[in-house]
C-alpha cells in the first residue's frame, strides 16, 4: 500500500506543478508515493523533507503567489483566444503597463502587439512591480495546403553507391529530388539528426543524443564540403576514400551491420584535413555570421565536444574546475583547445549548410514541405546539452513512463528533464533556441512524445519507473511558443501522440494546428467494438502510417515474422502459439476490411511474395482513403523489408539503429536500387493513383 501524502504534502506539490496521482487506465487511478513527489519537489528546489520543512515551503509559496503581480512568462494569442483571463487581464484596476517588443518598440498598451518574445513591466498602484516575458504568437499554424504523401526513413540505413559506411546528407539530397520529381511526393521524414554522444562505441539511437540543438557531423557528405577539392594531401584523402568505400561494401556487399564509429573515425581525419584548407573571403564571411548567430550555444557545445576528446564524454566524471561552463578553468582550457573548439565549430556550420541544403534540394523539387525533422524528446545526461544547460535541467531525475497495460514496469529512458520553473524564469529560452535552430531547414517538424509538452514522468535517480511521478509544465507557454517559431518559419508541426494521452491534450494540440500520428494497426474503435476503425472515421489532422521505425515492417506483420523475430530472441510473455494465434487475429481483422472494400486488388490469396506485395498496396490505398492531410510510406516497406529498425525493450540481443534497408530476402539496397525498383514504383503509382 502507498503511503499517505498527507495534505501539506499534497497542497505544496500542487502548487509546484508535481502530480500527487496517475491514471494508467480510465477507471483506475494510482497514488504516487510521497517519496517520488518528495524528490521530484527537491529537484525543483524545494524541501518538503520533513513535515516542518514541508509546512514552511507551504507557507512560503502561499505568499510567493499571493504577492505576485506577473508569473514569469505570460502568453497571449494575438487574436485574444485564450483559456479564460490571462495574467495581465487579471492585474489589480489601475496598474500601468510598458511594453518592450522584441522589435524594439515601446508600448504602453497591449493593443495590436506583433507576434514575439517581449517584456512586459507592470506597475501596481500600491507601488509593487513585476518584469515578464511576454509571448504573443499566432492562434494557430497554419493547415497544410491539400493532401501529400512522402517517405519516411531513418537517414544512417539509406546507403547509396556514394555513402561512407551510412547514409548521408548528400543521399537525403538525392532521395528528396528524386522522390520529388519521379515519385511526386510531397516530404521526406527522416529520424532525429542531432549530435550523438561519442563513445566506444558510441550509443546508435538517434533518441539519446549529445545535443538537439546541433545536429552531428557524421551525416557529412564529405566529397560535398566545398574546401574538399584543395586539400593539400590529396592522396591521403585518396586512401580515406578507398578504406571507406570498403567499409560501405561490407555493409552492402557482405551484410555486416552499420558501424557508426568506423564511419566517424574516417570523416574525422577527412574534416581535419580539409579543416586545415583556409576559406576564402566568401566562405570566411558566411562562418563568421553562424558564429555569431549562434554565439555562446555554439561556443558551449564546441567547448564541450573538444574538452570529451581529453576527458571523456561523461561531463560528471571530468576535473571538477571543468564541470562548470561558466568557470575559469573551463575558459582557460577553451583557449588551450582553440584549435579544436573551432574544428567543432566549423563542423557544425558545415552540418548545418549541407542540411539547408538538402531542403533547398526537396523544395526545388516541387515537394510542398520537403524535409521533415525529428526533434528528440530529451538529451544524454552526460552530453553537452546538460553540460551547458545545468540550470534548466532537474538535477537526479530522468524521464520515462509510468506502468500501464504494455509494460507493468514502466520505463526509464534515460534523460533528464527540463526545469518547468526555470524554463517559464528564463522565457523558455533554450527551448526558443531550440526550434528556431530546427526549423531553420525543415519543412515540417515531427515531435517524438508531443504529450512531454504538457507533462513528463520523472524517475528519481537509482529507483525503479514504478516510482516516478509527473511534473507539469505550462502547455500553453510551450505551445505559443512552438506556433510561434514555426509560424515564422511557415513550417508544419507533427506530434507523435501514439500510446496514453491525457485527456485534452489531443483537441489542445489540433486547435493550435499542430498534426497528430496515427498508425493504422492502432487505429480502433476502442470506444465501441474494437474493430478496425473505417476510412471515413479517422481524423483528418494527422499524418497517417502502415507502421514506424518502433514497430514491425508491414511486411513482417502480415507474414507473422514479427512474432517469430521475438520468439527467437525470447521476448514473449506467453506461448508462441498464442502470440501467432492473436497477431493472425488481428491482421485477418484489418485484411477482412481492406477486401470489403475492394481494395486488395491483384490478391492471389496464400503467402506468397505476389500476395504480399499486393496486401502492402492495399493497406496504402486505405491509408488514402483516410482523411488524413499527410500519408507517410515506410522506406523498407516499399521493397518488402521484414526487419524493425528498433525492437523497444531488447539492448544487445538485436541490431537496433544499425541496419541498412533491404529487400525481403535480407539483401541491403542501395538509393539506387531503390529508384529502380519494380516493387517500390508499383507501389508509389497506387499512391498516385489514388490521389
């Protein structure tokens, strides 16, 4: 049995945003124990220890909020459609406000305010002051223009005949422009691109990265670097290339998995060489203004990434001097690695030019939203992210999930939280940051676990999942300020919403514009029969998928190969009949309904490849069928892969993030084989087709 909270406990945690309860089913509801709420309130600075200090931090932050004129940051739509009165409605009668935009006018109103970041200072008539952030942003993002269709892809698996070892910006280039042109798509979404931990060997999930403010360097097209062609030692270059040409055919050739650490080893020694070829006059101009856009974020992330090549890549275990960014030692040993510092620096001007790129590339050829990002729900806490932004993350906490239906257990993923009091102190700058850097070269954003906008499950550091519980962070804030970056961009905003949401969530995301994820095994009338939920019943604002790189091939789910992969690895919890008997279910369930509606053209009935191949079409030609403004075609479902790229729950028992695509017999395909396959085109034309 939980212990009591009791009611101080209980009153403080709200105040502070932390859950004191979870709902893992609609007719279930758990207590947290006081332990998890009692370190998730420590992390946020605030002791509730004992009962003394718990009545004392009570008592403070009931006077705390009581004399507060502003919170930190207040938002205001600019069409004035908010939840109700908002902060600066509800100031005392008489009280003065000055506004400073951030186009650096001087109001003395809120008339008519251009969308931004500004500050407000409000001026009570008993004389009290408060300063604000004050965000304005559109009512919402704008729709998509009609229906689209794309590709989605993790980029490392997509190897062409010009790849070192792993896909490359240069091949997400030629994909986009292709796909663009022949195909008619109108996207390409690939998988998280942000700087990975180094190590050895390096962690392969784009889900745990270093830094999502930056993206890694290892997805370089080195032949594509401008200053490439006047490297000084040309037949170094020369062996660089023939030792990653053999390593790209061991992949291809010989079926050995991806070896993100070989490919960096190679492109290391390539950019150091061409680092050292000085720019022209143009090129110099174009660096020094990423510098000084990017200013201190770069010069922290470029410090971080030389001081691991001395000390590690786990900034907590560094010289203690050099776990602080802001402290002498760390500015002396910057000076001391200048060299270095500015050798990350470049790589990632570098990175980010070819990904602008690649953008410009899909756009030119006529794709309407080109490419698609994916934004990482956190960061390593030993990378330069949480090095640099120790302030804003909860210190000896870790995001994850609760226990629900799926997994009793529930997970620990690792990843430290944002601070939601520090976030709305600083006006969510290093979130502002964030999606302004991302949306500089993406046509659309996919946000992995959208729902984190509004709550995150903490884990306090050394115990079980089980003992988590959520902190809230103010949606409303993170939501402006996601419609308002984007809206500057004119980009398109994707969340992934798949598995438990809270209710609300998903109507608060579609009125502010923001796209859902919807995945066709999924999607069921859960409220009712349980059966697979028509064409016509699906929501329009999504993008809409056979599968995702977290679930089986759509043609390892209609062979059954998705159980027999986890019966081999032994990841059942039942009898493996009783696995193949239910998944049989399901699919037949699905297949009865694409026959009823005469979509399973060309179907010989029987297991065979013909017969797959045609139930693949048929599940993409009811996907159109959908309302859906976005359809997204799985890469390796286009020439039959049976492989996951991810299998959630295995570590070392399965290759995840390191395989390359391949056809149904297992056999890695090229970019270009893919562009001259029978099987893809044919599946394509029943996209174009139907649309």
């Amino acid at each position: 049995m939980t212990e009591p909270l009791g009611e101080d406990l209980t009153r403080l945690a709200a105040l502070h945003g932390v859950a004191v309860s979870f709902r893992p089913s609609p007719d279930r509801t758990v207590t947290a124990s006081a332990a998890a709420v009692t370190r998730a309130l420590a992390a946020l600075g605030v002791d509730a220890g004992t009962p003394e200090a718990t009545r004392a931090a009570l008592a403070e932050r009931e006077r705390e909020l009581a004399g507060r004129l502003l919170p930190p940051t207040v938002v205001r739509w600019s069409d004035g459609d908010g939840h109700g009165p908002d902060a600066l409605t509800d100031l005392p009668e008489g009280t003065r406000l000055l506004i400073e935009t951030e186009q650096g006018e001087t109001r003395a109103s809120l008339g008519r305010l251009p969308p931004g970041v500004h500050t407000v200072t409000a001026t009570a008539p008993d004389g009290r002051t408060a300063r604000a952030h004050l965000v304005v942003a559109p009512p919402r993002l704008p729709t998509p223009a009609g229906h689209s269709y794309g590709l989605l892809v993790q980029l490392y698996s997509l190897l062409s005949g010009r790849s070192w070892g792993m896909g490359d910006l240069g091949d997400l280039a030629e994909l986009a422009g292709w796909a663009g042109r022949a195909l008619g798509a109108g996207f390409v979404q690939v998988n998280p691109l942000h700087a990975a931990v180094p190590g050895a060997p390096t962690d392969p999930s784009p889900y745990r990265p270093s830094s999502r403010r930056f993206p890694d360097p290892v997805h370089l097209r080195i032949e594509d670097v401008p200053e490439f062609a006047y490297v000084t030692d040309p037949e170094r270059l020369r062996r660089l290339r023939e030792r990653a040409a053999r390593l790209r055919e061991t992949v291809l050739g010989q079926g050995a998995l991806i070896d993100r650490d070989a490919v960096w080893e190679l492109k290391r020694e390539a950019l150091e060489l061409i680092a050292a070829v000085p720019l022209g006059p143009g090129r110099r101009a174009a660096y020094c203004d990423f510098l000084a856009r990017e200013g201190q974020s770069l010069e922290d992330h470029a410090t971080w990434c030389a001081l691991a090549e001395v000390h590690g890549s786990d900034w907590h275990r560094w010289p203690e001097g050099l776990r602080d960014p802001r402290s002498a030692d760390t500015a002396r040993a910057r000076l001391e690695l200048m060299d270095r510092v500015d050798l990350h620096s470049r790589l990632a001007w570098l990175t980010d030019t070819q990904l602008t790129a690649a953008q410009r590339t899909a756009r030119e050829a006529g794709m309407p939203l080109g490419i698609v990002h994916d934004l990482a729900v956190g960061v390593h806490p030993g990378g330069a992210d949480a090095w640099a932004q120790q302030d804003h993350f909860a210190a000896g906490m870790s995001v994850g999930a609760p226990p629900d239906a799926f997994n009793a257990r529930g997970q620990d993923w690792g990843l430290p939280p944002w601070r939601p009091d520090r976030l709305a102190e600083s006006g969510y700058a290093p979130y502002r940051r964030l999606l302004r850097a991302l949306f500089r070269y993406a046509g659309a954003l996919r946000i992995d676990h959208v729902m984190g906008l509004f709550r995150l499950w903490w884990v306090p550091q050394g115990e079980p999942p089980t003992e988590g519980t959520y902190v809230r962070y103010d949606a409303e804030a993170m939501l402006a300020l996601l419609v308002l970056e984007a809206s500057r961009a004119g980009a398109v905003v994707i969340g992934e919403d798949l598995g438990t949401v809270e209710p609300g969530v998903r109507e608060a995301l579609r009125e502010r514009g923001v796209l859902g994820t919807s995945v066709l095994w999924f999607e069921r009338d859960w409220d009712g029969d349980g059966r697979p939920l028509a064409p016509d019943a699906w929501r329009a604002d999504c993008l809409a998928t056979a599968t995702t790189h977290d679930l089986p091939s759509t043609a390892a789910r209609l062979t059954g190969e998705h159980v027999e992969l986890r019966d081999r690895l032994d990841l059942l919890n039942r009898p493996v009949e009783e696995e193949r008997a239910e998944a049989a279910a399901d699919t037949g369930e699905w297949l009865d309904l694409l026959s009823r509606l005469d979509l399973l053209q060309g179907t010989g009935g029987g297991a065979d490849t013909s017969s797959e191949e045609a139930e693949i079409q048929a599940v993409h030609r009811f996907l159109l069928r959908t309302p859906a403004r976005m359809i997204g075609v799985w890469l390796p479902d286009t020439v039959g892969d049976r492989r996951p790229q991810n299998l959630p729950g295995t570590w070392d028992q399965y290759p995840n993030w390191r395989l390359p695509i391949a056809d149904a017999e297992g056999r890695p395909v090229t970019l270009e084989e893919l562009a001259a396959s029978t099987r893809l085109h044919a599946l394509m034309e029943v996209l174009r087709e139907e649309e």
